[in-house]
C-alpha cells in the first residue's frame, strides 16, 4: 500500500498540476503575503527597541522573546474571535478567507522576525553605535543604517520566518477552515487528506512541502555564510 502510494505520490509532482499546484500556490501567496507584512513592522520595531532607551526596555525585550514561541493555536483563536461575526472586525467579513489566514500567520511570524532583529541589531549597534552617534544622525537614520548594514543576515531571518509560515497548521486551519481550493493549504491538506487515507496527495504534498523548507533553510545558511566571510555581521 505504501509503496503504491509513494510511486502515486511522485507522479504527482512531476506533473505538478491539479490539487497539489493550487495547493502549493495558495499557501506561498499567504505566506509569503504574511511575511512581508511581518518584515515591514518586524524588521523596524526589532531596531527600534535594540537602540532605543525608553523605560522598561528589558521587560519588552523579554516579552519579544516570549512571543517568538506563541502556539499557532492560541493565535488562531484570537484572530478567530476578531474576525468572527461577533468580534469587532466581524463586519470585514474575512473569516474563512486567504486574508483571514495572511493576518493569523502574520501574527506569527512578525514576533519572530521583531524578536531576532532586535538581537542582531544589538549586537551591531554595540559595534557602530559610537560612530553613528559621532555622526549626530536621527534615530530614523540610524535604524536604516544598521538595517542595510545587517542586511544579508536579516534575509536569513526572513527566510526563518517564511519557513514557520509555510509549515504553520494551526491558525490557518482555525481561521481558514481548510475550504477546498479556497483555503486550502499543504499543512491543512496534508491532515485532511491523511484522515480521509489519500496517502499519495498527502505524501506529495508532504515532500513538496519538505523540499520547499529544506531550500529555505540553505539558503537561510549560505546567505549567512556569505555575509560573515564578506562583511563579518
């Protein structure tokens, strides 16, 4: 039976057509949607507090870090209870749409990205502050030029953050509610299709899905060893 399934599974993805390419679509569009959000508030707020001095900087720095591990349920049911007809976004009329998904993800991943900015920047800072502060620039500068400067690293970071994104099944299953070719996603496919004994769907959905994490993660690595040999941040 497996054996059968594993060979279904594969020409699945050599043809890559049908269910398992709309599925793969769907879920890059909202995660990849999630995390540019994530890196448009994330990538400035972790500057931000990394070279910022504002009372009670080391409880948000915490808070931060704590965030970064928040369960994908926790934030499902919260988006879920905001956007609900009874909730206050309610009246948007987003639930169990992709842009419900692309807010529960963002949530997500924006303390993930937020957080190890904020730890990068840090350190970077420690070593530019003085100058920069010689300089006499605007914080809003400052953050740019520790941003450009951290910028091959921050990639990896991004790229962290899509890979949480693209494996997250909780949330988007709460908030999604896993509508065929509308919210449908791999994670969420890959649970529906292994309880209705599809093996060989979820199987290719299964080793696409690990392809694509693997891939970030080499990139994630080589990006970061780029810039340690070239620029040492």
């Amino acid at each position: 039976m497996i054996p059968d399934a594993l060979r279904e599974a594969l020409a699945l993805l050599r043809h890559f057509e049908g269910d398992v390419a709309a599925i793969a679509l769907l879920s890059l569009k909202v995660s990849l949607s999630a995390v540019t959000l994530g890196a448009l508030i994330g990538l400035p707020l972790g500057a931000l507090v990394a070279i910022a001095r504002f009372p009670g900087k080391p409880a948000v720095a915490v808070a931060m870090n704590t965030f970064m591990g928040l369960p994908s349920v926790i934030v499902g049911v919260i988006v879920y209870l905001l956007l609900s007809r009874s909730g206050p976004l309610g009246p948007l009329g987003l639930l169990f749409t992709p842009s419900a998904m692309v807010i529960a993800q963002t949530c997500l991943t924006l303390p993930l990205i937020a957080a190890l900015t904020r730890q990068m920047i840090d350190d970077a800072w420690r070593e530019h502050g003085e100058a920069l502060r010689s300089l006499r620039l605007p914080l809003r500068n400052r953050i740019g030029v520790l941003l450009w400067h951290t910028r091959f690293s921050l990639v990896a970071i991004l790229l962290a953050g899509l890979g949480r994104a693209i494996s997250e099944v909780g949330a988007v299953m709460i908030v999604g509610g896993n509508i065929d070719r509308i919210t449908r996603t791999m994670t969420t496919a890959i649970a529906l299709e292994t309880s209705k004994g599809d093996l060989a769907l979820a199987l290719a959905l299964g080793m696409l899905l690990m392809s694509i994490v693997l891939g970030l993660n080499l990139v994630a690595s080589a990006t970061r060893g780029f810039a340690m040999r070239r620029f040492g941040s």
